[in-house]
C-alpha cells in the first residue's frame, strides 16, 4: 500500500479534520460547505456536520440518523436473531 502525504497546509487555511463512522456518517469538523450534483451550495456553520453515506435521508446531504436499526418503541430486543 503506498501512502501520500500532502505538503503542509499554510497557516492560513487550517486543515479540517474528517471522521469515517463505521456504518454511518461522515464527520466534518465545521462550518462546510457541499456542492451538489447539480451544481447548488448547501452550507453549515455547525461545529461538525455530519454527512449521509446511506442516502436513506430525508435531509441531504446531512445525516438525519436514517442508517440507524428501527425498533418500535417499547419492543424489547429478542435473543433469537430478530424473529418475533
């Protein structure tokens, strides 16, 4: 595996650290700013955004928690793999 390293960034522009969740978003330390496929800006000046990977939101391109497991409220988990 090769790994590329990118010169120093200046001090000027602060690199902005960005966190892969395992099964669901993308973390952005903020503000952000995405550009869509269609070419409009959507922004956010949150102090981390998260970003869908799911594309199960209603809220694109934020994460609005649509990758999560649903259970009905008040269901307890069963111990035999999900079958009711």
């Amino acid at each position: 595996m090769t790994q590329h390293i990118a010169p120093a960034t200046p001090p000027s522009r602060p690199a902005r650290r960005v966190t892969v969740v395992p099964q669901g978003p993308v973390l952005i330390e903020g503000p952000v700013e995405i550009v869509r496929e269609d070419g409009t800006v959507v922004r956010s000046d949150r102090f981390t955004v998260a970003v869908c990977t799911c594309r199960r939101s209603r809220n694109q391109p934020w994460c609005d928690t649509s990758h999560r497991p649903h259970r009905r409220c008040g269901a307890a988990p069963s111990d035999d793999g999900g079958t009711p």
